[in-house]
C-alpha cells in the first residue's frame, strides 16, 4: 500500500512566512536578553546536533539573544585519563583531582571540547570565542575539600570579559577551569559555574541540556515529566528526596541561579535538535521550567 | 483502511525550529540592511492584510532590517475630494492638483492614510512613527509642470531625519508631500518619492507591493510573470513598449533605484499575505525582480 | 501742527546691540531647557501670526532652548464636520466623537492643521517635524466616559521619541490623537495633553496661546489682567467659582502641570506677534503666570 | 503746547522682539562657528568697555559661537618697565627683549592684562580661561632676528587646547607668549598670533579691536572709512604705500589670515561700544572688512 | 691594597629593568589616581630641581597617574613688592593686601612663578598649563577678615575644568588667586588651596614639598621626623602645642584633606631630587605621612 | 681580607627614582603603541622566567603599551604526541599533522602552553586571556602541502578581536591554530603567525624569545651577534646563505612583518630574565633588530 503523505506545510513560502509570524512574539520578549546554555560532556558527541546547536546560536544572536556557552566534559576527561595511564578516582562523585588530573582536566577542557564547540560555530559564522574561567579573572574559584585536591566553588564572578565580548556580537564558550587569588586553577563543576554565570550576567534564561526529558516524577518513566516547578516546590523536592540524588547539584544551581535573579531555569532533552529554539522560540515548553515563587505562566 | 496523515510539519516544535533555522541565511543578510517597502493605497484596505504587514515589518525589525514604509493614496484621495463636492480631474494620468486639491492631498494622505498604516503597526508594538515629506526638509520638490499646479518631483532628500528614527528602532512611515525652498508644498509621486528615498538610505531592497503577481509578460496572463529583469533589460522593454503603459513610472523608479545603488528592486503581489517577509526570509523569490547588470543569482 | 517723531531707537545698530544684551540674562537662564507651548485652533488664522511663531521657536531654538508645540483644533474641525454634511454634537463642553468623527478629527489635526504649523516654520528653516500622539507611542489614552465616544484622557506619556526629535535639534509639533494599548485612537484635550507632555519632559515653562489677554479678574475687562497666581490661589479660584467656568480645563491643565514640577504655566495673548518671545525673553511680563507656591518673583 | 513723544521702541517689548527677530539669520549664520577677536592694549583702559566686552562674548557664546580672545598689552608693559626703572628700546618699531625684559612682558601680559580680561568676564559668568602660548605647546615659535632678542614668530599653532576648551563651553582668552623646541620662551606680536589662531582653528572672523574707525584712505580724515576691502585689492594697498606704514602688520595679519581660509578680517573701533555685537548680530557693517577675492556681499 | 669597587648595579639593563619591576606594585596601585603637589615658593630657585620635578610629573603621567600641582610664592612677591618701592606688611602672619598689593601678588603668582613652572615642564614635554583660581570659576573665595584686605578663604571648588585638562592628559599648574562671585580677587593661602582642590578631586595623595624633611619631634633637630601621624594624633599635636606654631596652617590642610576622603598628605622635602617619585614609586616612605585613623600600613 | 664592597646603588630610594627617569624617554615613545612577543614553546620551562615576563607584561601595560604574546609549543606537542604512544614525523622540518595529530596539536598549544601563560600572568593581575587562531575568525588559514595534512599558512588575519581586547586593557595570549572558511582547523607556525599578526596590529615591535642571544654571524660563536640589519641586508643573508637554514623561517618572518610596517622586529634571549623591558625601556640595545632600510639609528 501507498499512502500519499502530503508534503510538509512547510514547503509553502506562505507556510514559512506564518512560521517566522508565530515566533514574533518569542524573538521580541528576548531582544537584548541574555541566555545561559550549559552543554554536558555527553551532549557533544554527534555532529548533527553540533550543527543543531551552531544553528540555534546564530539564530538567536541574529534576533538580538546574546548567548553565553558552558561546557562540561567527563566523559572526555575519563578518556584523557586512561589512554594517559591513569586511573580516574571519585569521592561522593567528586573527581579527585591531583596536580596531574588537574593538568589534564585543563588541557581537555580548553584544549579539546572547548575547541570543538567552538569549531562547530565557526564553521556556520566566525562569532564563537572560547574564554576560560581564569580568562580576565573570570571566575574566581576556592578550594571545596582538601581531600579532593584542586577541586573548586566560584566565589566570584568577573562577568566583564563576557559582556565586553557579548557587546561585540560574539558568542563566548566557557570552559570552567577557574584560579583563586594567587593564580592556583581549580576543577569547577560546570551546572554550578553556569549558574553563577547567569545570575553575574542576570540572564533571562539558563538552560541545561541534558540527555533526559527533563526532570521526571518517576526517573524510570520518561512520561513522568515535571513540566514546571517554582523555587518552593523545588526546595521541598530536593529536602525530601523526591527529586533523585543524581539531579540535586544540577537542581541546586538551578535553585541558586533563579534565586539570584535570572528568569527562568530549564532542563531540556539536549539530544533533541533545536531544543534551545524549541524552548525559547515556540509556544511548546518543553522540559523542566524552574521559576521563582509567583512568575506568571509563559 | 485509515490512514492518518501526519499533522502539518509546522504544527509540531521541531519543525517549527527548522523552518526559523531556514531563515537563519536570509535573517544574516539583511541584518543591520534597509529596506523600502511601498504600498500603494489600494493595497490597504483589508484589515487581514494590514495585521501581516505590521507582522512582517515587526518582524523584520526583530532580525535588525530597518524598515520604511512609503504610502499613495489615489483611491482614497479620489474618495474625499469626491465626498466634498469636487470633481477630480487628470492629464495625462496625473492628478491635476490646485490649491484647494493639494490641501485635500494632504489631509488624506498625512492624516488618514498614513495614520492608519501608523495605527495597523502600533497595535502590534509602538514602534511606527508617520512622517510626511515636508518634515525635517526630508523631500525636497520642484514643480513638474505648471499646468499640473502643485505637482512636483523629488530634486533632493535629507534622509537624515529617516536614518535618525531608524538608529533609535523606530519604522517611519512616509506621506509623499514635499515642500520647495519657499515651503510651498508639492504632490509628489508615491513610486518616484520611494525611489528616490531608498536611494538616498543606499538601502539593500526596494519593494513595490501592488495588486498584480509582478510584471507580467502578457498582461492578460497571471501566469507569465517576469522574474528576473537586469537594467538593460529592463530598459529596452521600457523603449520597445514590451511593458505596458501603465506600469511605465514604476517601472522607471525601479530602474532609477537601482541604477543609485539600491541592491534590487521588486515589484510584488500586495494582496498575498506575508509577501514582504517571502520574499525576503524564504528561498522562494516571488513577483518581478530588477537588479544591476552582471548582479549575482540569489 | 506737525510733530516729528523721533526714529525709533532700533534704526541704530548700537541700540540693536543693547536689546540685545538686555535680554541676556534671560537667554542665559533658557539655554538647555525645554518649553511647551500650546496654541488653539482660533489662534492659526493669521499668516503674520504664523510668520511671527516660526520667528520664535526659531530663535528659542537659536539660543538653545528645547521647543515643543502642541495644538488643539476645534473650529477647523467643526468645519470639517459641516462639510462632510454632519452635524458636530457636543456633551459639557466635549464633542461626542463617534468612529466616523474620530476619523475626521485625526485627519484635520494631522493631516491639515499640524501640516500648517509645520510649513509655517519650515518656511523659514526645515526644523519643524509633525508627530501625533499615536506614534512611537508617545500619547497612551483610555477613554473618559462611554457617552461620549473615542474621548480620551491621557494615562501615559512616551516622551522618549520627541526627546530624540529635541536631541537632534527639531522642534515637534504635536497633535493630539492617542492610542490605547489595543492600538484604538482616541481624540484628546490638547489642553491637558500639552500639560501632560510638560510634566513627563521636566519642562521649564508651559505656554498656552490663548485669544484672551490671560486670565482675567473679570472677564468683561480685559484690563483686570491677573498678574501672578501661586497654586494655591488658583485651587481657590477654581474651587470657588471666581474662575470663569470656560477656563476651569485650561487652568487645571496649568495646575496639573506646575504640581508635576513643570516651571511656570503661563496664559497669553496669542494674538500678539512674538507673544513667546516677549514672555521669555525681554523683563515684561504679560498675560498670566502660575507658579509653585513659594516661587521666587521672576 | 505739551508734545508727548512716544518712548523709543526698544522700551516695549514687541519691539525688543522684533530687534531680537531681527538678529535671527545672523545668528544663525554664526552658530557653531568661531570668531577671534584681537583686543590692543589700549582698548583695555575702559570699565564700560570692559562691561561692554563681557556681554558681547557671553552673547556671543549664548547663541553658540565659539569665541577665542587674544590680547597684546605694549603701553602695560612699557608702564612696568618704566616703573621698575628700565628704558624701553625699540628698534623698527618692535621691543627689544633681554631676558630681563622677557620676564616682564610674560609677567605684565599673563599676570596682569590676561587676568584683567578673565575677571572682567568672570564678573558676569565664570566662563573665562586665561592660556599663554606656552600653555600645552599652543604656540610654538622660533626668533626673529638675534639683534631683538626673545622676539619670535609663530611657527606652529596647536589649537587642540583651545577646541578642548571651547567644546567645554569655555572662552579662552590668550596671551601671546610662545616657547620654542627647548622650552625658552618668546614674546610674540599679538596681531600675528591672532591671525595664527584663528586659521589653525578654521575661524570664520577674525576681528581686530582697535582705537581707530578702521582702515581709512587719508588716515587724517575719519570719515575716509574704507568698508571693505579684497584680497588682491589689499595687497595691492601694502605694495604701493597707499596703507599707511603703521598699520602693514595688522594688514598683513590680516591678509595671511584669510590666505589661510578664515571667512573674513575686520577691523573695528574698539571704543565703540558692542562694537562686536555690531559687526556680527546686526545688518551694519561697521569698520573695515577684509575678504576673500570674490567672497559674497554679506 | 687598591680594591676594585663594582659599577653601581643600575648601569647593568637588567639591574635597571629589576627596578622598574619593583617600581610595578605602586605604579599599578596609583594608575589613574590623583595626586595634587603643593611647591612652597621657597622650593623654586633651583633649575636642577626644576627638571627633577618636570621628570616627576611625566613619568607620573606616563603610567597614567593625574597630576595637579599647586604653587605660593611669597619669596617672589616680597621681592617684587620692594622693587616696585612699597613695604611688605603683615599680621598675625598674614600678608595685609590692599588694592595695589593684590596687583603685584597676581602678577606674580600668574605671571611670573606659574610661567616658570609650566616652562619647566612643558621643556620636556609641553603638557603643562597654567591655571589661575579665577579661571571658570575654579576657586570661589570669601574675605576671611576685613583687617586683612583682598586675603580670601576658599569656599567653593569648581574642579571640572582641573578634570578636564586631566582627562586630555595635561598637567594643570594652579595659582591660588581666588575670586568672589562679584568678581572681586582675593590671594589665598596656597596650602590651603591645595588641600581644598585634593579634596574636590577626591585624590589619593595630597603632597606638600617643604624645605624640611617632614614633621620633626625636635624641629632643632633634623633627625627627629615624625614618620606616620593618624588624623587623632595629629589633632592632638595641634591642640597641645607640641606641632610648631608654624607649621599649624600646614598641618591644619593636611588635616582637612584627608578628614575630607584625601588617601594621605605628605609632608616632604623638596630639596631632595625626585622625592615625589620616591614616596609613589618606591618602598621608601620619606618624610611625614598623615592618614585617617585605622589607615592599613602602606 | 674582608672588602666591604657598596650595596648597589638601586637599594637607595633616589638611584631608583633615577632608574625610572632614565626610562622616561622610552616610557613615552611606546606609551599607546603595540607590541607583539612571540615565544618559542622552548622557552616556557622555567618558573622564574615565566614571572619575569608576566611582570614585563604588567610593567608594559602600566606605561600604556598594548601587548600580545604569541606562543609556539614544539617539544611540548612531542611530549604529549609519544606519550599517547604515537610518533612524530617531519618532513623538511613540518611536522606532518593527520587528524589525530592536529587534535593533539590544538590539544596542548591552546589546552596547556596557552594556559600556563596565561596563568603565569594573572598570578600577578588578572589580565591575561587566552586566544586561539579559530575564535571570532583571528587567523585564516589555507592549507600548505597536502603531504604535510593540516599545516596551515594564515590568509588572513581578523585583529579586530584582538583590538576590543587590548582597548579593555587585557593582554591576549594567542594559540597560532587558525581555520579555513568550512571551519577545518590547521596548525600554523608561530613565528609566522606573530608576522601575520604584527602587521594587521600595525606594531611598533615585533619580538621573537629565542634561546639564542639573536642572530650571530657565526653560530658557533656565541660573541658574534649581529646587532642591527636593514631589510635588504638581512635578504642578502637570506639568499647568499650566511643565515643559517635554521634561522630562515623566523627571519622571513621578520622580514614580511617589517616589510608590511612594523616598526621593527627583535631576535632576543628569551633565557634571560626580562629582556623584553630591557630592550624596550632602557638605551641598552640587545639581541637583533631588524629594521627598513634607511630606518633612522634608535
């Protein structure tokens, strides 16, 4: 059997014109704005979604969105690790992190996945710049456990390099390697440094992409999504364990982002296309919306 | 047998992602261009039609094109002058325009006409600003023809006072009325006036929205549009009589337009919604296209 | 018996130069700062009245003070109507305004009086640029009171738009046509708009040009001149009834505006040549001035 | 038979207006521009003239003129040297400067006369800075002749501390004191430097203040006032003597001045007073006026 | 034994390039910062230190520290006042002023002492200006007692137009003649003035060049300087008697400077070569330093 | 016997204030200007080199100069490339550079050598910020050899980045890997990127750390250094062959930089401590200068 599917609307000048037409009242809430996307190590590892992503980027710079990139990039730093003979360790999930490690980390970070994002912009428009947290004093970083070695927490945030750049219609890619006052770098984990990215830059959006739904009710039903949360009902969740242990750090930078100020928290299914432009740019919400006591509904 | 048809593309996120990310070369190369659009007063009369072009130029403006909208307003004019009891009357095609006659123009044109092309956008967002010839000493004009009265031709444009709206994110809407030195006021010709202006702005496009498909072949025919004319072309179908007597001083805008370094001239279907935006955002060219010898293929 | 007349002392130029350098002191305290003057329709009959405002926002301008004219219109209106074949209806003093009068009303104040006062000036220097309150959303409006149509009062003003016309040296003429936030125009008091538009500019003086010599103590005589009232004397007067009722709209637009922080309010002869200049610029004051109470004397 | 002649126009402010009106194209034609006005030594005896000065300047910058005053000061300083008991020496008409002499010139024309000229403005604004040619590298100058002394020529104009200050709304007043490379100081002709400044600051007058009507053709005849004078016409006076002996360096300052591009030279009778005002804001033209060959009637 | 004494270590590049390098840490701390430098008269008889001062302010300038200096000069006037034949008078250690005596002190200050200073510098480079208290009404004096004459206190300081020769990168040389705001001069206290404009100018040091090394315990005794005085400390040196008597003016304007937010004034000896290059941009602190209470060590 | 040898003369606060004045000369000829240092990967092995020249860095930027540091990494690739258990391969001295190769490349020069650098600065000031050839477009670049793989020359360079840097004061550490326009990365050779980028800076200085003390006539002798060679001086040794092999990369890279204006280009000792400073701020010429002919003698 045949069955003649019509072609996709989409194929009419007229249909695409009434597309544009529906994103009118997006693209003018975030004129100006600025938007926080942090990418997981594990998000970056087909080529058709780098291109997604360069896609998105470019879009929203051109309607006036002024982007800000954080990475991570654990699985590619396990990898560094072992074909460099090493064992990675962990302590409650915390990479140990020794001169060595750190050494590595950095290099991985900054010298390869931050490069790669980097590429994959540029290869579409030349505005992507890789920064780094001890860039300019970036991000100003404290020891968190001696037992973790040179594991670290932002205790500041110099945003200026970020604007300057953002002023200058580039798109900057943050690895978050950061110093403390006497030049010493430090492993940052990447939702927290986004986190204070976003509230530094009072962005409007920060937005994780992960490679689930979003949060679920129930993490073995990927139907079970919380489609929105306000910062009561997520401070209840990660006090009584209802949101799973795997997500309370991630949970907690998104808490701490809103908290400071920025408009909204999501956690979005990274491993879709245009998921950014999905979430910012249509009327579908889709993911997890974390927002403050009281904000209106979108 | 039940077959289900997939929903229309547009309908779901994803693809609503793909047709913005679509635009994404076209939304990059008029960034930070000018575009003059021209409606004729026949194109505005249906309020459908007056919602999708506030939309488009929105929507233009949310993409960083800075926009002019340029009015006539024959019918309209024909309308008042009829309802105070005057008779209207040509030579040669052009409205023979006495004291009493260019103060009707005016009226109509300044205060009707353009008011609602200002009101049609403003209820989007209150970014039109109208602006008649004689403001700031923007059209500059000369008398064409004493037999004619208050007729005139642009001989100059001060353009700064459009530049000045333009820089600070308004869409100034522009009533073809101009004043001499002495500022006696002058009847200036739509087509010509959005010539000259986007001349004078150097601007990247110049559309003539009419109610025809573009310029036709045979002009009984719909379906034998031109596409693509160069000015050599366009000039010998202008000497030999190939184009029709009527469309001769748009034509001649066109020509003049492009010939000062306007990037393209188009000459579209008004009365198709989203026309502005087809052309500009989407792959399709639609209408009649004018542009320098030697220019590129879009 | 045959008197000769001295010249007058103007003929010498070392007499010019005193004049001159009498009104100094005033120029001085202007230079930078912003004046509203309302002029009513009655006041536009008169082409040497004309000549004699260009002159003045023209110099005003030259000495580098901010000039923003507002007009009313309600004899060119009515005549309007008339000619239309309708028949203008009024309720306490406020013309019922229907959609069908509405859209004359816009079309005689936008379209023909604004249009007069701005060729009056360009006349002698194209600096005059035609605004009406429904652009850039510079007059926001909400309706007054069903009965009587689009009659609206203003609830917000954008001054931002005729800032930037200031900034770069113009001198807006405003006519008063609002728009609410659906985009629907409203017909409004040009007393209370120019009040309204001083307020939100921080201006120093707000003028009404008036067919009376200012306010009078008793209007049958015209030498019962009231010189000076400080606000509260003028709350009195309109409060107690010695206020003639046909000027309790003007003076509470003056009351509302001096409240607001605007200078002075002051009601002239507008049938006197160079009534603004005389006021502002020479040590004569004429007609009416209201001032904060504790004003120091001028 | 009791005659009451009416009181000069200039008492009634309708005719201050009109004198004001009548002010108008000047000072619009002036706007922006600036004007150099070299005073003598001997113009500076008068408190009136002072006075008279004071306002001229202040009006002058009222109406956006840029105005830059230049000062010499030879009966000043043959007044100290004589007190400090010296014998003035000249040779052709110029001081011979020791250092010792040098030391009280730059003392009498920086400490003394400058100061005078700043007070006398300061007393009504305190918009006054007095600068020596030393200051910043205005003037640069090289010797004249050994036999003089620190007598020098102005070899370089560096008129950016004059724009720096007249863009802050300053009126710069000059003492002709020059340094060469090494920093050794030269007294310079006044009206030589004037000329200097102004065309190193594109002037459109350069005006002479001096205690004669202006140039006359039989300097014993007052009435013999020559009103104006060209280019070729005035060299062809300095070649052939028909211009008395003593005022060929003001000539020739002149002259050089407009070689370079300043609009005009004047020289005016400085005991005049608002001699200035005069010359620039009235239709008189008082004293001698030098142009281009072929410049406009004003 | 004839022993071979090493070159001293400087004429070595790299012993030279290791003192820059520990120049950096004061040279980084005192960028863009203000530093005003009171010279007593006494201080400016020496050409050598004359050049040691000019090289000072430029290499102070050259890593972009602001630098206003400020100079008196009774050994200058006294001098002049008896060359011109009159007696000096003073009381309470005040110079008594009359009319004549306020001509020949600014004379001198403007004249002669600030010529000298701004040629001193400007022999360098020519960025030095004169600027006198009068000049844009920079300092605004009171008489301070009848008994006294034209002997003024400062109470107003209008340092914009001191911000404005600094932000082009002069260096302005004040003279301390005041004026009221009728105009009249007075002479003011040059240690006072200094502190007055440090205050204004929000500096971070108030330098006073002396001809003694500081504050000494013993003044009989040159060895006994007083390294480091809190502002309570000083207070009480002041009440108790144990400061001299005169040095209570000085100390008094150290007092009020840094009371008034001034970093610290410093009492130095400006016969040493370079002593303002010493205490900015070396280790060693010479002279006296005063500082609020609770001040860090520098 | 015991001498008791002088401490050198910079322990005394004067001899050092004497240091920076001597310095002043050549403070204020670089004061605004731009240098670009490139640094061989040889010469980042040593800790305390790495302070001396981030204070070089620090001191350079306190007295105005805008500075870039290039960097290259050769043994520190081949470090990393045998470590991964791969070899190196060279063809007539490139490195052949595969995909995996270039991954490891990129990996090193921006993940660790640029870090280390820009490390080793913000240890002392957080101004430092790291670069890579593929952000915002800096370098372009086409391939060389298909034999060779990714070795890439630079086609064009974008300094625009590196200018909105520097005007923020920070100083830019550059990784030379650049892209071509499908956004293909290429390892480009330093010394010939910090050519390239010279000359788009338009640089006062271009200077290359060696590990030699500069170009030597014969290259055994280490005494035989050529201090200073004009363009066509150093092409004849180009040609004839008296540069040895080793040298000619680096030298036609100083020729092009020279060639297309920059001031002059420096081989110094990178190995001793800060040679930078020593030739830029002190008179002592070190190591080799390549200048135009006809340049004049510093």
């Amino acid at each position: 059997m045949n069955i003649q599917v019509p072609p996709p609307a989409t194929k009419s000048p007229d249909a695409t014109a009434r597309v544009l037409v529906q994103a009118l009242p997006h693209i003018r809430r975030f004129a100006g704005r600025t938007v926080v996307v942090k990418m997981g190590g594990g998000a970056m590892t087909d080529p058709a979604l780098d291109r997604s992503l360069a896609q998105d980027v470019l879009l929203l710079k051109s309607v006036g969105v002024r982007v800000v990139l954080v990475h991570g990039g654990g699985p590619q730093i396990d990898d560094m690790v072992t074909r460099l003979g090493l064992t990675p360790e962990f302590r409650d999930g915390l990479r140990v992190t020794d001169a060595e490690t750190l050494d590595i980390v950095r290099t991985v970070l900054v010298g390869k996945i931050n490069r790669e994002l980097v590429a994959a912009i540029n290869r579409e428009e030349p505005v992507a710049i890789g920064v780094a947290g001890e860039d300019g004093g970036l991000l100003r970083a404290a020891p968190r456990d001696a037992a973790l070695g040179f594991v670290g927490d932002v205790v500041e945030v110099n945003a200026s390099i970020l604007q300057l750049l953002l002023d200058d219609g580039l798109a900057p890619v943050v690895s978050t390697v950061g110093a403390d006052a006497a030049g010493q770098a430090y492993n940052i984990n990447a939702d927290a440094a986004a986190s204070a990215i976003a509230a530094a830059l009072g962005a409007e959006k920060l937005i994780y992409l992960t490679s689930a739904p979003g949060l679920l009710e129930d993490p073995a039903d990927q139907a079970s999504l919380i489609q929105r949360l306000s910062l009561s009902e997520l401070r209840r969740r990660m006090e009584d364990g209802t949101a799973g242990a795997g997500m309370i750090p991630k949970l907690r930078a998104c808490y701490e982002a809103v908290q400071a100020g920025v408009g909204a928290a999501h956690i979005l299914d990274g491993r879709l296309p245009h998921s950014i432009l999905i979430e910012l740019l249509t009327d579908a919400g889709i993911g997890t919306m974390i927002t403050a006591d009281g904000a209106p509904q979108e």
